[in-house]
C-alpha cells in the first residue's frame, strides 16, 4: 500500500500560522511522546510559538526524549493552531478537550481508526504503524531539517508501536521509513536500551504484581491480570508506568488475547488495555468509551472490578468468537 501523503491543506497551514499546541491523549506512550516532540522541535526551529500538552504527566520512562522537559499539562494562551497527534477522539485529551476545541482550527493527525473522524484538517493513514511515520512524511514535504533529536523521537515512536519490530503492523514501509530515521541520527540501541529494556525497580515490582495476578479465562484463551490501587501505592507509581505490562501476558502460552485492568487511583474506576491477534479489540474498546487499534487498544470502565471485568471479558470472548 502507498503510504498517505500530507494533505495539501495541512502543507499550506502550517507554515502560514505563528501559534501552534500539539496534544497527546493521557498516558502517552512511545508514538505520542515521540511524534509530538519531533514536531515541537521541527516547528520551533521554523520560528513558530508552540507549546506540547498532555492531560497526564509525560511517564517517567520517557523523560529521556530530547525535548520532554517542555511536556505541559495546561495550555497557555489562545494558540491559532491545536494539533492532535496519536489521539482516537477529542476525549482522548481528558480535561484539555475544551481548551483545544477553542482554537480557530483544528488538525488531526493520526493511524488510528477513528470512529467518529474530527478536525478542521485530518492527515490520517490506518496502514502507518505509527502516528510517528506521519509526522516524518510531514516534514520530509515541508522540506524542513530532519536533526538527530526529530529522528530519535520519531524513531521512537516506530519502535515501540511495533513492538520493536516485531508486531503484526511491521511492514516494509515502516522498516523503509525507519531506515530513513536510522540515517538521519536515531540510534536504535540507544532507543531500544532507553524505552525496552531498562525498566526502573518500582516498575519492575509492579510488574511482578500484575504477574502474580494472571489469570485464564475461556478454556485458556484469555490471559488477564489486575493491578489495583494498593498495587500502584506500594510501587509508587502511576497508570502510566504500566507500558508494555499488557505484552507480557501475551506470553502466556494457548492465549488468543491479553487484558490488563489497572486501577490507579480508586477501585471503582478502571483503565483496561486490550491485545489481541484475533479479536478486533478497537471494537471491544469502543464499546465501553474507548478505542485504538485492531490488535492493540484500551477504555476506560467504572464499576466494581467484578461487573467491570465480567462485562469486558464477556466482551472481549464474544469478539474471538466473531473474528475466528
């Protein structure tokens, strides 16, 4: 497939507007924290005031990105241009939602399959592995300078919704245009060190708590593991240190897919990530609120964990049952 160029619409907004905020859903991963610091950095370089909100607080594991210092939580003045990168839905920016709906125009840039699509401009390709590659087409049409810093965050971004290269969605394209980002600076085992293989000691603990909890269900089909509130007081830790906890249950061997339900704050509210080979899990999630990818998506439920989970299993084992 050939991969999406740039609308010509988004190629002659950008460089005609001074103000610019890029926005990333809660929680952001590799691909989100990545794709928007290339960005912040390529448009700074132009000369342009912008700013990179989350709704959350950059994860810990991801604060070695050049250009992580600048993550906000708060949008500061009336910016002309609001960007969203890697975001599914506008409630995807929590409580940044009505801050960025005020600008005067809206962008929307992202691989996911959105339900509902929005923004003034969408620059979207569901066949890109990653919003990352977008951002990278982005600036190659431009024409503007691909630094060792950009290609690291973009490379990034690549790396890890691919699972290093490893994931279903790894295809030409993305090791071509990973290639590209390799020439340019990026260091793949710098990255790979920083963002899959070094894993901090209270992130270590709180992995083996999920661990312990590992339970099957659907005659060994579902692999599913719970961390609660007490889990993530005793590791000091918060929903977005969970990353790449969910893969590991794909370990389990006779699974078809793995869920994780996180409970950061209150056991009556839940974050649950959904992983499947099979099972169209974005429809899973969209059920309950959420979204994301085919094989890779996550919502947020509140209940009690036995009505929240009883309901998302039930879910997520109907859905197997229609993709087989």
């Amino acid at each position: 497939m050939t991969p999406a160029a740039p609308p010509p619409e988004l190629m002659a907004l950008i460089p005609a507007r001074a103000s610019f905020v890029l926005a990333v859903h809660k929680g952001p991963d590799g691909d989100a924290a990545g794709s928007a610091l290339a960005l912040f950095a390529a448009l700074r370089a132009q000369g342009k005031d912008v700013q990179v909100v989350a709704p959350t607080p950059l994860p810990q594991h991801y604060r070695w990105l050049p250009g992580a210092e600048q993550f906000a939580t708060e949008i500061v003045g009336a910016p002309e241009v609001a960007i969203l990168l890697d975001c599914d839905g506008l409630d995807r920016v929590g409580g940044l939602r009505q801050a960025i709906e005020q600008a005067p125009m809206l962008v929307n840039i992202d691989h996911h399959s959105n339900a509902e699509p929005f923004g003034d401009v969408r620059y979207t390709d569901r066949s890109a592995a990653s919003t990352s590659q977008l951002v990278a087409r982005l600036l190659g049409a431009l024409g503007w300078p691909l630094t060792a810093d950009i290609a690291t965050c973009l490379y990034t971004g690549l790396a890890t919704d691919t699972g290093f290269f490893r994931f279903e969605n790894t295809d030409a394209v993305a090791l071509r245009e990973a290639a590209q980002l390799v020439g340019a600076g990026a260091s793949p085992h710098a990255v790979a060190e920083a963002a899959g293989e070094r894993r901090a000691v209270p992130r270590m603990r709180l992995l083996g708590r999920a661990l312990q909890s590992v339970q099957l269900e659907a005659t060994g089909r579902i692999a599913w593991a719970v961390l609660t509130p007490q889990d993530f007081r005793d590791a000091g830790l918060g929903a977005g240190d969970t990353e790449g906890i969910v893969d590991a249950l794909k370990q389990v061997e006779g699974q078809r897919a793995a869920v994780l339900f996180k409970a950061p704050e209150r056991d009556d509210q839940w974050q649950i990530s959904l992983r499947s080979p099979v099972a169209d899990v974005a429809a899973v999630a969209r059920q309950f609120g959420g979204g994301g990818h085919a094989r890779a998506a996550g919502c947020d439920v509140n209940g009690s964990f036995a009505e929240v989970s009883a309901r998302v299993l039930a879910a997520v084992g109907k859905a197997m049952m229609n993709d087989e």
